[in-house]
C-alpha cells in the first residue's frame, strides 16, 4: 500500500475511569506499543465479539424455529436465555 492509499482515519477522543487508564498504559506498556493501539485493538475485539454473539443469537433462533423435537427445543431456550439474561 502505497502512501497515497492510506487508510484514513477518525480522531475520537475518549475518556477513561483512572483504573481503566492504568490498565491500558499498563498493556501498551507490556506490549511495547501506544496506548491508543491498544484502545484501538480492544474495541475491534469488543466490536468482533458483539458480531458474533449476534450471528449466534440468529442461528440459535434458527435451530429452535426449525426443530421438532421438544428436548432439543428446551435445550436451545436454555442457550438463548442464557445468552439474553446471562443466566
């Protein structure tokens, strides 16, 4: 990629509780990077995750609406009420 294609760029400012900013000078630190790499990896891996917990839901959903059989059927709203309520 050449310097003409760079990938362009937002500027966010963002503010942190104190122990959250610790954490994250402390991980830019061990990993001998910047602070804001580290912000940045750690919302593409929350954003990452919230897609797939997603795609999860809907396959979920998919399973219970197309099944016919009860035990599987309880077996899948256990697994998605787990995954809603976290219970």
């Amino acid at each position: 990629m050449s310097s003409r294609q760079r990938i362009r760029t937002h500027r966010q400012s963002v503010s942190l509780p104190p122990h959250l900013a610790q954490r994250v000078r402390t991980l830019a630190k061990t990993k001998r990077t910047s602070a804001s790499k580290v912000i940045l990896d750690l919302i593409e891996r929350g954003v990452a995750a919230q897609e797939e917990e997603k795609d999860r839901f809907f396959a979920l959903t998919e399973r219970l609406v197309a099944s016919k059989d009860a035990a599987e059927q309880r077996l899948l709203k256990a697994e998605l009420a787990e995954l809603v309520f976290g219970t």
